[in-house]
C-alpha cells in the first residue's frame, strides 16, 4: 500500500463522517480514478456517503427502553436470605473442622504427680 493510498483511507474515512472539505473530496476522487485497488476497497464517494445514511437511519431508528425496575423489598429478602444461607454455611464448616480435629488430635493426659518433699528431721 503506497502512502496516497493510505491517505485516501484516511480520507474515505472523513467523507464517512461528513467531515471532508471540498479540496480533500477532490484529491479522494482523483486517486480512486487512477487506483483500481482503492477503488475496489473503498468504493466511490457516494457509495460511502450512501452507506452512512443507510447506518444513521438505522441507528435513528433503534430504541432502548430500560427495564422496568423490581420491587426494592424483594431483592433486598434475596439479599438477606443468600447472605444467611452462607454464614450458616461457614459455621456449619467450622463446626466440622472442630469436630473432625478434636477426633483426630488429642490433647496428652497429664498424670498429676505428688511431690514429695523431704523435710530434715528435727522431731525424733
């Protein structure tokens, strides 16, 4: 692609939006006319100009309409009932966890010992 090729892109580009002078629609229409390539990548000036109209009308034409909103109470009990659902979830787990560990690793016994003390006689 030589560079007049790629400046009459540009410039195709600038008819599209309706923002092309009448010295940049002449230098556009002066390349396609020598340039069969551009020609059949681009196209004329009023096929561009045709295919942008058919796009805004059909954009003109298109609606959007949100959608209609829920009642604030109902997703609020959603809300509340999947956050108590999982904080019953996490304390069932760590009840498990407990269990399972205290099954598992036993604290040692201590066995008490006596200490015996051995006193010096002084009452004989």
């Amino acid at each position: 692609m030589t560079n007049q090729c790629s400046r009459t892109e540009i410039l195709a580009g600038a008819i599209a939006l309706g923002e092309a002078n009448e010295t940049e629609r002449e230098e556009y229409r002066k390349h396609i006319a020598t340039c069969a390539s551009c020609l059949r990548s681009l196209g004329g000036e009023r096929e561009i100009e045709r295919v942008m109209s058919a796009i805004a009308q059909a954009r003109d034409s298109e609606t959007w309409e949100p959608l209609p909103r829920r009642a604030a109470s109902g997703s609020r009990g959603r809300v509340w009932r999947t956050g108590a659902a999982l904080i019953a979830a996490a304390i069932a787990v760590s009840l498990g966890v407990h269990v399972l560990l205290a099954a598992v690793v036993q604290p040692p016994v201590i066995e008490p010992r006596v200490a015996s003390v051995n006193l010096p006689r002084v009452f004989t």
